[in-house]
C-alpha cells in the first residue's frame, strides 16, 4: 500500500464544512435538539405564570411526591419480602406506607385528571402530553392490579381467582397469568414501575417544554402562536 | 372492620360507602382547590407570563 492511498478520504458522504468538525454526528444533532426544545430555564424554571397560583396546578406535583413514596417503600419492601411485611411491626408499616400512598397517587391522579380535562389542558400543541398522562393511568392501573396480586394473603387469593376468568376471557390468560406469582411479583416491581417512572419523567419534560397550559378564560397574547415552543 | 362493607344500591348503580365517601370527599377536595387561596403567591406587576 502507498502512501497516496493511504491518504486518501474515507469512502461516505463528505462532511459539511460550513459546520464546525466538532458540530457534525448525530451527538451534536441530539445536544442542539435538546437545548432547542428543552433549555434548563424552562426545565427548571425561576418564573411561573401567574394563573399557576392555584391549587389545582399542585394536583399533579402531589402525584409525584406520592409516586416517590410508592417507589422507597416499594424497594424495602422488596429487600425484606412478604413473610417480612406480614410478620413484623416495621414490616406492617412499611407495607401500610406502600399502600397509602398508592392511594394517594390514585386520589391526586384522578383529581388532576379532572382538572385537566375541564381545563381543556391538551390546548395550543399539548395533545401527547394529554395522551403520555392517560397511557400513565392505564399502566398505573395494571401495576397497582399486579400489587393487589402479589399481597401473599387470602385477599390476593381471592383477586387472582377472580380475576383469572375474566383475563381469560379477554383472551390473554396465558400470557398473563394471574394465578402465577413469580410472573405477577416481576412484573410488579420491575417492568411496571419502571413504565411508569419513564412516562411521568417523559410527561414532566412535555409539561416543561410547553409550559403549563392557561387558563380557557385567559387570552393568548398574539406573539404566542399555538403550539409554539416556547 | 373485619367485615364486608355496606354497600347501596340505586337502581343499576351498585356501590360501597366507603368508595361514596371517598368519591364525595375528592368532588370536595377539588371544589375547595378551585376557591381556595393558594399561599406565597405573589403576582410580579405587569407581568403574567413566565418569560
């Protein structure tokens, strides 16, 4: 080999020298699409706008702290095991904190549908931040399904034998198998939560990068066009 | 309360009391959050936007 063809450029499209070498490859193209769509100042803002000063706008943010609270007292609960949360005082509290605040979550979640939906909150660009939240209240509805399942007491025994028929009969019993536990606990503490935790963490960044929708009674000034990021 | 709920029955509509009572206290819940003052909220003169 010469050292002509050593030297020669490597076969492939030539890159564009307007751009800096450092700015070409798909790295750059997902940093300046992030910074476009999402920069911190609206991902961690300083600033709200006034219809914010609300208690419905804490609907949602109450469902994260729950969700939090889910997912501590979840992974204790997972470290020490069902004999354990039956058996013992601080077994039965942390179970009790599990269950509590998914019914807190549940509660706040429901409350910040409503207030969602009679805000028209999918306005001005907000339909899949609209759609991500009623995907996380259908998975949420299954996670917390497969928890009722795995409880390992006659109250999970009688769900699961319920329930056998009727996912039977939506043709997906052998899939998904109410009556096997190991299936039910993985998919409780892994799959599930970690569905979940992606699409609240998802549906924070679509809420961030739009901002929280306003008010129907409130005017959108002309300089702020519909579905306009902001 | 180791025993079966009570449960009331309209009709086609079935339903324990504990689940009405819940339901109830979360249309509450949401009126109070519609009227009720929210604390530390202070309006910046002139402006309503967030930029």
């Amino acid at each position: 080999m010469t050292s002509d063809a050593m030297s020669e450029s490597p076969p492939g499209p030539r890159p564009d020298p307007a751009k800096a070498p450092d700015e070409a490859g798909w790295t750059a193209a997902v940093r300046n699409r992030v910074e476009q769509t999402l920069p911190l100042t609206e991902l961690l803002p300083t600033k709200q706008p006034a219809y914010i000063g609300s208690w419905v706008y804490s609907f949602g943010v109450i469902c994260i702290a729950a969700l939090v609270w889910v997912v501590v007292s979840g992974v204790v609960l997972a470290f020490f095991g069902s004999a354990w949360w039956h058996i013992s005082a601080v077994g039965h509290f942390f179970n009790s904190v599990h269950f509590w605040s998914v019914q807190m979550f549940f509660i706040f979640l429901v409350l910040h549908l409503w207030g969602q939906y009679w805000g028209a909150g999918w306005r001005d660009g907000r339909a899949t931040t609209w759609m991500v939240g009623v995907v996380i209240f259908l998975v949420s509805v299954v996670t917390a399904f497969t928890g009722y399942l795995i409880q390992q007491n006659f109250d999970s025994q009688w769900i699961a034998i319920n329930a056998k028929d009727g996912i039977n009969s939506t043709g997906l019993g052998g899939l998904f198998n109410v009556l096997n536990f190991g299936q039910q606990y993985g998919l409780h503490v892994m799959l599930f939560p970690i569905a979940v935790t992606l699409l609240v963490v998802l549906h924070i960044i679509q809420v961030r990068s739009r901002g929280v929708v306003r008010p129907i009674d409130d005017p959108m000034p002309a300089s702020d066009s519909a579905g306009a990021l902001r | 309360m180791n025993e079966p709920a009570p449960y009331l029955h309209w009709g086609f509509i079935l339903i324990s009391l504990p689940n009405l009572v819940l339901i109830g206290v979360m249309v509450l819940l949401f009126i109070v959050a519609l009227f009720a003052p929210f604390p530390g909220h202070k309006r910046i003169s002139g402006h309503t936007d967030d930029e």
